[in-house]
C-alpha cells in the first residue's frame, strides 16, 4: 500500500480539468474565481482538485492565491513534454 503513495500524484492529475488548473497558474497564480472562470469547472469540483494538489506539493496557497510549487512546475513540464509526445 506505502508503493501506491508514489504514484498518488499521477492519480491526481489524470482527473478531468486539473490538466487546465495546471496549465492555468503556469505563468502566474491565479485566485479561485479566476481558476474556475478559466477552467469552466464547478466550485466543489475545483475545489476539490486543489485540495488534492496541495496535499500532493503539487500546488500551495498563499492569501487567496494559488501558486505551483517547484514540484508543480516540473509536473506542468512533465505533462507538456508527454503530450507532445503522444501527438
């Protein structure tokens, strides 16, 4: 069961929209209403994927704004690098 924690992140950013999230705060971070107008995604459901992303290091919140972490932007790269690959 400890093994599976490793690969808990790639659970979490396999799930619909966290891609966007992601992809939203690239650049800069983004507060909530900002991530749900980009996203298009439902409060709860936004919500939710942030508290995953933040429990995995993958993204962390400073006064209303989230931000990637360093672990998050290497993810964010990761992603691209994927995608452009499987294209």
């Amino acid at each position: 069961m400890i093994a599976l924690e490793r690969y808990k992140p790639l659970k979490i950013v396999s799930r619909k929209g966290v891609y966007e999230i992601l992809q939203a705060m690239k650049y800069e971070g983004k507060k909530f209403s900002e991530l749900m107008f980009i996203t298009k995604l439902n409060p709860g459901i936004l919500d939710r994927h942030l508290k995953a992303l933040m429990k995995s290091q993958l993204v962390e919140k400073d006064g209303g704004i989230y931000r990637l972490t360093e672990k998050g932007k290497k993810a964010v790269e990761l992603l691209e690098q994927l995608v452009k690959a499987l294209n």
